[in-house]
C-alpha cells in the first residue's frame, strides 16, 4: 500500500499513524488549511483536520462539505496511517510551539500525541472513517489559468456578490474563459463589477466555457494565491465540483447550481457625460459626506456642474454635508443619487490610486465607473443603479 | 466676558460661537477626549462634546457623568461663545479632513456648521444649556505625582480590579501616598496586584493619603500619560470628585464609596518554597498548556520537583497537556492549581521581559510572583489565591 500514491482515496492509509514533521513545514500547511474549516459547524469532525502519512509524505485534508482544500508537506513516516484532530486547537498548539521537530502519533481511542522538546499533549481526535470524502482533481482536462491575471480579476469583483444566501445564483462570480481572453462577473442586483483580461492564451479552450465560483471558494483561491509563487493555478470540473490546483495544494468547491443573469443587458452602451476624478480625492469627499447619509439607505447625492463634481447627502438625525471636486465637465447639468458603500467598494478595489472616469446617461440610469489609466489589456468596469433621492 | 477665565463656570461663554482652528490641533485634542465619550448612552448630551471659545482658545469638555476631560487648543476666536457637537460624527469627519483651517459656526436650532477647503457641514448639536455641569480643578491643594511612576503603577495593577459591577468597593485601583513612597493595590478577590515606589519625596502630604480610584479613571490617567511628555501629574479631590492635570487637560472622576479590603492581612509571609523561571519561557508553556484547560475554571497544575516546573491541565473534551521547565528547586514537592488567565495577565504587565520568582507554602495557601530582577526601588508582588485541582 505504501507504494501507490496517497491522494487516491482507494489506497488511503489506515494505520496507527506515527510522524516526525518539521514546526515550520507543518505550520506553513495548517495555516493554508485552516480557513477552510468553518468556526460553528454543527457537525463535529468538520472542526478536524484528517491527517495521513504515508511515502515521506504528511497530507492533511479539511472540509466545510462545500469547500475542501487538500495539501501536503514532507514527514518522517515511523508508520503509515491515518487520524483526524481538532483544527483550530492543533493550529494554535502548533503556533505556540517552538521551532524543531514535532512527533505525531495515533493512540487509542482516537486521542493523538504531539510531542516536542519538553512539551507532550494528547488531543482528543475523532475516528477518520467519519471523515467526508473529499474528490480527486480529475486525472485530465485541467485547463491553466495565469495566477496574477486571475487574482487581480478576484479582487476586482468579489466585492459586488450578493450577500443574500437565498439569491443562491448570485452567490459566487462568473469566470468566463475563451480561448484568447477571460472575464470575470459579479453582481447582487445593485451593482456589477465586469473585468476581461485579454492576450490570455488558454489551452484546451474553443468557444466560450463559463463557470460559476462560490465567493468561499474565490476568496481561498485568493489567498492561496497570495501565499503561493505558483505562475499558474489549473483549473477543471465535473457536474457537481469545481477542481483547483495551486502548486500542491488542491481546493474543491461544490458547484452553485441555477443560471446567472445575463449581464450583458445591462451594461450601460451610451453613458455620454463623465467627468474624470483622481481617485484618492473622490473617496475622501465621499467617506466624509457619506457619514451624513440615511443610516440605511447610504444615499449620497453627485451633482453634475460647469466644471465641478458635487457630492452632498443629509440625513435628519445628522445633518447634512457637501463636498465640492473641480474637475472638467461641459455637459448639461446631471443629478443622481447612489449608495456610498456602492462607490466605496469600487475605490477599495482599485487601491486608491490613479483616476477614475465616472459615466452617466441621466438620473434614471445607470452610472459607470472605470479607471482612467486602465491598461489595453485589461477591461474593468463597475455599473451601479441609481437610487432615487 | 472675554476677559475672564474660560475654565471657570460663572464665565462660561453663550455667544454665537465663531471660530477658526488648525485641523492637528482640534484632532489631538478630540482624540484625547473622545474616548470619555461613552458609545452607547440613553442620554443624548453625553453623546456631544461642549466647544467653548473665548480669549484664542477653545475648550472642549467630554463627560460621561461618571468622569470627564476638559481640554483645550489655540483658535482664532471671531465669536466667542458656546455649542455641543455629536462627538463621535465630529471626530470621525475631522480625521477624514485634510490639513490645514477648519472654520466652526454655532447657528440656528444648535445646529453648528463645519467648512474646510471645498467641504461644508452641518451637523444636529443640542442645547448647551443641557450639558451637564463639570466640577472645575480646585484652586488649591494638589499635589504633583511623578508621570511615569503613575504610569507603571497603574499598569501593574489594573488588570487585577474587580470585572464585577456589583463589588463596587473593588472596582478601582487604591493608590497611597506618603511623603516618601507611594503604592497601588488592586483586587478582585482571587489575585492581588500590589506595587510599590520608594524614593519619591511627595509635598505637602503628612501621613498616608489612601485613594480609591476608578479603572475607567485610571485607564484615562494612562493613556493621557502616554500621549503626553508632561513629567508630573497634578491630583487633588474633594468630598465627591477626584481631580488629575495632565499639561493643559483636566480628567476628573466620581469617587467610588465604601472601603478598600484590608489587603495587607493576605500578603504571604512564609512562601519559602519558590523557583526562578524566564517570563518568556514560563508565558509560552502557560499559553500552551492552558488550552487544554477546563473552559471555565481556566485551571493549570504548576508541579514543583527536583529541578523542574511542571505545568499541565486536562479536560474531557480537549485532552491534556504538559509541558516542562527545568529550573533550580530543591524543596520538598509541590503542586498547586491556579487560573492560567491570572498568570497570564501577570506576565503581560512585566512585559514578558527577564526573568519571574514563583513563591510558595503549601496547597491550600496563596502563591506569589515577582519579579526575580526587581530594582530596589519599586517593590511589586502579585498574589494568586489557589484553586482545588
């Protein structure tokens, strides 16, 4: 058994596992691991890692049953086997250790020992039978996504998902991939954020493949990303899991079933007046006026005059507050009201940084906003429905 | 009018208040009151400050009846006079402001306008007749407390005071002075924090000067210190208030009634049995072991043999855990449970820096920590009552 490959569940090693793994190495995974594993889970060996050992090799599983994210690093294996134990509790023991070696190994009653230096603990861990399978990554049909295009199209859009758990389609973003170019969706109703990304050359691609990713799993992508110097992350499916490789790290997420909007309707094609705004001035005049907003609402007001942007909202219980832009703007008189957070949301994504065209129709419209100094090969925009005010 | 006074009451300006004030100025000084402010209060009042202008300079007094912060900064006064602002809304928008002149403008129905550069406000105040009365320093009768002295008393003494409302006697830190020392004591009933000066020649004090003083108080005290190079702080009290000058700001506190314990009867006198550790090594093998205690009591096993520190704790549904300090000790054995958050707490306010002599009697009597390179100067001890393990 020690032979065939761990990630293949038919040869699973169900031994009384017993390992030596470096503080650091195991730390590095647990910390990648850990996020997966939901805080208030009604279902107790949720809160577990599965641990098991076998071929020089410690993999260490966790799952919330939508999200799982498998990983691995290098183990001396006394003994191949298998245990699960407490995750947020290892993770903080493992945390508070010092740098060196740490000893893991099964006893009874599921209770696992963690030994290092001159400190000796025994966790009460569960039996890994009642651990939820986990799927494969699929043996073929990965495609290779580029990993910055593809943290920058995240952190552009994960914000505009819809936080209503019963709007179930609107509850990840839409990854669209075609053969030279990807983009990426999201929308709760109110707003949508749209970013292509073109000169991707996607192998294995013909026509158009889209997919829907839950915000969780974005969110993991994101970080794992983050942590991670892979060029690339592969991406595959089948019908009910979407399948991501980050180096040795594999992430699964169940599939949001239900057909997204067709966004495409609603992008605005003829929003003629707009003026251009350095970013970092626009969020300041907005976070300060927007604290004078209806509490619930966030409505703020912009004002569209020969050569200046107003930004003005009141509310009666605090006052009211205006806040004047110069900028260049020549066309007729515009007034439209939007949620603050809305364009604070945007702001955030795009760091503050450069400018930012802002595009109107009229007062019953959308508004658009993209950045000025958008790069050619990168198509960012953000639509926004008005409120009335 | 605006010759007189702006600290005292019977000159309290009423006029039309108009005034221009540098937006660092007025920040520091909102930032040092606003965290008198309560944030949850069922009286609106409490929720605005008191700007007060006259003579070139504006006052500003923050109260939550239980303690109050009277401080002030230079401003160009056009009307003196006086308004109330929603404290935590000014404050939140004067941050958001850039550098440079902020002008203020009491108008109709209190309400008060702000204008800097292109922005206008105008927030909802209220009446300044509502603002409650604050009790002015007296004129005579204080006495000066070295800054940093106070500063390291209170914080190592605060953290030992009573989270119980209802032991109101133990809900603040006693502070005594004598013309050539002074000390803090705080209790909660199962730790005693207590902290001694020598060497500090206070004037005008004869005898012993016992002051019961509240944590809200004391917290206050510290963090005006730390934003403060003030070298002495000025303390003087009346039958109900106690006063403190630090600089230019006034803090002042309701006295807490009733009688501080008679904490001297519990020092320990013949804790002969003791072992030296590191404060770092000693935190971690704590911080460790201690999530494996009982949820609640929080209780750990110090087991004291033959040239170690044995530290454990156990429960039923986390396990158990150990962990080992080698360390001089040649006394009978020993074993002894404490709540690990009680030495936790001891060893953050030493900063986890050198080195701490654990001292004992027997199972059943108090344990005491200090602080093994204590200078001769300042004497602290810090007492924990056992628990039955």
């Amino acid at each position: 058994m020690s032979t065939t490959a761990v990630t293949t569940d038919t040869a699973a090693p169900t031994g009384n596992l017993e390992i030596t793994v470096s503080r650091a190495e195991l730390l590095r995974e647990l910390t990648a691991a850990q996020s997966v594993v939901e805080r208030k889970t009604t279902i107790p060996i949720l809160s577990n890692f599965l641990f098991e050992a076998a071929d020089d090799r410690l993999t260490i599983t966790a799952t919330d049953l939508d999200l799982s994210l498998r990983t691995s690093c290098i183990a001396k294996v006394k003994t191949s086997g298998a245990c699960t134990i407490p995750a947020r509790k290892l993770y903080d023991y493992i945390k508070l250790l010092p740098e060196g070696d740490i000893s893991l190994k099964l006893m009874d009653n599921h209770w696992v020992q963690i030994r290092a230096g001159r400190s000796n603990t025994k966790m009460v861990g569960m039996a890994r039978a009642n651990f939820p399978q986990v799927p494969e990554f699929p043996a073929i049909g990965a495609f290779k996504i580029a990993a910055p295009a593809l943290r920058n199209m995240i952190s552009k859009t994960i914000f505009a998902i819809s936080n209503e758990e019963s709007r179930y389609t609107l509850n990840g973003a839409l990854l669209v991939l075609k053969s030279e170019s990807m983009a990426m969706v999201a929308t709760d109703g109110h707003r949508l954020a749209h970013i292509e990304k073109l000169g991707e050359i996607l192998e294995g691609i013909s026509g158009e493949k889209k997919t829907l990713i839950p915000r969780k799993a974005l969110a993991e992508i994101s970080s794992l990303l983050g942590g991670s110097d892979a060029e690339h992350i592969e991406f595959s499916d089948d019908e009910q899991t979407l399948f991501f490789k980050i180096g040795n790290r594999v992430l699964t997420s169940r599939k949001l079933t239900g057909q997204f909007p067709n966004y495409e309707a609603v992008l605005p094609r003829d929003n003629t007046k707009f003026v251009i705004v350095r970013s970092e001035d626009l969020m300041k005049s907005i976070q300060r006026v927007a604290q004078f907003a209806d509490e619930r609402s966030g409505a703020i007001k912009l004002r569209l005059e020969q050569n200046e942007l107003k930004i003005s909202a009141q509310s009666t219980d605090a006052g009211e507050s205006e806040d004047i832009i110069e900028t260049p703007y020549n066309y007729d008189p515009i007034v439209v009201g939007f949620n603050s957070s809305y364009l604070i949301d945007y702001l955030r994504a795009t760091g503050e940084t450069g400018e930012v065209r802002l595009e109107f129709k009229d007062a019953q419209s959308a508004g658009q906003m993209r950045p000025e100094d958008g790069s050619d090969d990168v198509k960012y925009r953000y639509i926004l429905m008005p409120m009335r005010i």
